[in-house]
C-alpha cells in the first residue's frame, strides 16, 4: 500500500531579536494578526474540527514560538498580506510588543527557488521583529570630583537587575520591569557609600535616564 507524504513548504519566516542589542530572542510568541480572507477560512474550519485544545495550543498555523536562534516560519500560506505581531511571554513588561506587515506571494516563492537551484546568488526576505526593551541609562559619579565611578555595581532594588558601570562611569539596564509605584535605583561601589533613588519608570519599551552619586565612606584631601 502506498504511503502518501504530505510535503510543506515555508511561506513566511523571520527573526525575533532584542531591538538595543539585535540579539535573537528565543520563546517569543508570533501570531499572525491580519490576513487573506482564505486564510480567515482555513482557521475557522480548524478552530471547529479541534474547539477544545485551539486556544491552549503554543503551535497552530497562525501561532508560533521562536526558536534559541530567534528564527520562526509559517508553512503553506495562501498568498495575500499579513500582519505579525511578536512578545515574549513571562518576561512582564520588559518587551513591548513589536508589529511587522509582510507578503506571501507563491510566484515570486517558486522564481526564488528556480533561481537559487540555477546558482545565483540570491537572499529570500526575512521578516525582522524588534522587540524594544525598556532600558535605564545613567551615570555613577564620585560626588566630590564630579567624575565617573569605574565597577560600581548598579541594580534595581525590587525586580533585582543589574549591571556594572564602565570605564567613564556610565551603565545601561536592559531589560527593566516597569513599576506601578516609583521604582528605586541602587549603587554600591568600594570605598563609597551606597546610594539609591527613586526612577519613575512606567511605560514598556521606553529609554530613561538617572544618574547617582556617591560620597566617599573618608574624607579625602584633595590637591
């Protein structure tokens, strides 16, 4: 008896990635958001042959996770305009959601394929999904010189983030959970009193600035 082998072909496929750090984001959930009326019909016969499991499933022909390089794909797509959109579930508010329009076009899919097998050098087009971060930027300055604080540990004091600052006493926390109240930033460096205060952070995806300054645990004289 012959077995047929039903074969499928990648109609759609993009990266996840951190929009500050272009790094690949793995786990992120992309879930078609717009699409062809065809599309809209294939959905609603599946949605009714599999009613009890169909919202609980993490993989359906319009959802999918990204995977640990942040690539992702949709199979067998009928042609016609698309909306993505991309978040990172369990990360809170650190990610906004990120938005993509793409197109599926069957004919230019198979030109590609004949050209590529032809030897010619040729990219097939990957939709970008930029997840923008909510980041804090800042210095960490010795208040009696007004100048950097090299290594000084900086973190976050409720969800626990942190990083050090370099060479000129800058630092950047990416990503931050926002916070319903103010949130409060920390310092701690060696031979400095620590420090902290308040940073109101409230919008996902934004950039905010603070900078903080310590005192010296001993005076110094200074020349």
């Amino acid at each position: 008896m012959m077995r047929l082998v039903a074969r499928h072909r990648v109609a759609l496929w993009g990266k996840v990635v951190d929009g500050l750090s272009q790094m690949p984001l793995a786990g992120a959930e992309v879930t078609i958001t717009t699409m062809p009326k065809a599309f809209t019909r294939r959905l609603k016969l599946l949605a009714a042959a599999d009613s009890e499991n169909w919202e609980r499933r993490a993989q359906r022909p319009d959802k999918t996770r990204s995977r640990a390089d942040g690539l992702f794909y949709f199979l067998d797509l009928p042609d016609g305009e698309y909306g993505l959109t991309a978040v990172l579930p369990n990360s809170g508010q650190r990610y906004a959601a990120a938005k993509q329009r793409a197109t599926v076009s069957w004919a230019a899919l198979d030109e590609f394929d004949k050209r590529n097998a032809a030897g010619e050098k040729m990219q097939r087009t990957c939709v970008k999904l930029a997840l923008q971060p909510t980041t804090l930027r800042g210095k960490i300055i010795d208040a009696a010189r007004d100048t950097g604080i090299m290594l000084a540990e900086v973190r976050m004091k409720a969800s626990g983030e942190r990083t050090f600052s370099d060479a000129q006493g800058g630092f950047l926390i990416s990503p931050i959970q926002p916070g319903k109240s103010r949130c409060v930033l920390q310092a701690f460096a060696q031979g400095y009193e620590p420090a902290e205060e308040e940073v109101a952070i409230s919008a996902v995806g934004q950039s905010y600035h603070k900078d903080l300054k310590l005192k010296r645990k001993h005076a110094e004289r200074f020349p």
